[in-house]
C-alpha cells in the first residue's frame, strides 16, 4: 500500500497546469492483477504505459495524488516505454523512489489479468532505477545505447529545415553516475550505455541486469 508519508508528500506537491497530451506519451491508468480467489478484493496496481516527456512527472504525481486512499490500490508500477526524456525519466526515478514504489516490467493482459511482456528501453531504464524493488521477469525486455537529442536549424545552403543530433559532453554522463549509485545501480551500467552506439539497441541479458543490479527477475 502508498504510506502516509507518500500522501503527505503529494499533498505539499502543488498542481502542475496540464500541457496537452500527445498519444505517445506516457498515461497513467489502474489495473488490477487476477489472483487466485481474489475476486473483488483482487489487487490494483498502476499500469504506465508510452513515453516519457518533460510533463511525465507531474502527471504521475497528479494521478497517484487523485487515486491515494484506495484500500486495493498497492505501491507497484507496471512500467511499458520506448523510452524518452533523460531528465524526466531521472525526475520520475525520484519519484517513485520517494513513493516507495516497486517497478515491475511488465503490462497486464486485457483479458486474463496477468502479467504480460513489457519493454523498458533507452532514458526508461534510469525511471526503472528509481524503484524500490525492480523486477524484470524473464518475458520482458531492457535496452540501453548512448543519449542523445535533436536541435532543429535551417540548411544555410538550401534553406531546407535540417535536425542535427547532438550528444553529451560529460556533463549528463556524471550526473547519471551519480544519479545511478544512490539508486543502488551500478554506474557501469551508464558507461556501458555510453558505449553503445545509439543506431542499435542493446538488449540486456539476465547476467547483465544481476551484475549492474538493475532488478531481478521476481517480486
């Protein structure tokens, strides 16, 4: 269950102004997992499922803020993205970690109940970082290449409008080192995802989640 130290920390969280949406990006619903003779008293997880954007943050506190008080509502989060926003994804970590939140990899089936395969690739791992437990069954998929980003300019040749990808000098790589160790991760973990180059996708294996103590594969 959210403790009441969560809710107060919610509570002297102001409201964010809600930024319009876009379909991609990550959204916040309930779900609630079928267990054995459950029934109505089955429990509820929160299911985030898209991309995360700068306003990702603010809308997870928001949603868990209008859902705290629920007696079936349990601190677990079943996590679904691409990817996205290397400091959204930093500012969501915190929050779920302030939370006392477990992270789960994972999706529920539409019809069964269960837990079905999800993906965490590219900025959603450091989110992922920021669970109190992280469990990444072995259905489900982590992947890691080096951050990046685009700024948009104009060709001066031909006055086509062009979008340069560009990359960090250092600065972000420390600070997700640090990021990473107070989360319990190994910062080999972002060396090895700097590494890598950012036109393929590294999937990582079950040694490579136990050595960088990223999760493991159960609750």
């Amino acid at each position: 269950m959210i403790s009441r130290a969560a809710i107060l920390l919610l509570a002297s969280i102001a409201a964010l102004a809600a930024a319009p949406a876009r379909a991609d990006d990550m959204s916040f619903r309930l779900a609630t997992l079928a267990t054995r003779h459950c029934g109505a008293q089955c429990p509820q997880v929160v299911a985030a499922e898209g991309e995360i954007v700068e306003e990702t943050p603010g809308a997870f506190l928001n949603f868990i803020r209008s859902q705290v008080g629920g007696g079936r509502l349990h601190s677990i989060l079943l996590l679904d993205s691409p990817g996205g926003k290397v400091v959204a994804s930093m500012e969501l970590g915190h929050a779920l970690r302030k939370l006392g939140m477990a992270v789960i990899v994972a999706r529920v089936g539409p019809e069964s109940g269960d837990l079905v395969s999800g993906r965490c690739y590219s900025a959603c791992v450091y989110a992922l970082m920021g669970g109190r437990k992280r469990v990444i069954p072995p259905q489900s998929s982590v992947g890691v290449h080096r951050m990046f980003n685009y700024t948009s300019g104009v060709n001066p040749a031909g006055g086509e409008p062009v979008r340069e990808r560009n990359y960090d000098d250092g600065g972000m790589r420390k600070i997700l080192s640090r990021y990473s160790a107070m989360m319990g991760i190994s910062s080999d973990l972002i060396a090895f995802a700097e590494r890598t180059s950012p036109d393929r996708l590294h999937l990582l294996s079950a040694a490579d989640i136990a050595r960088w103590r990223l999760g493991s594969p159960k609750l």
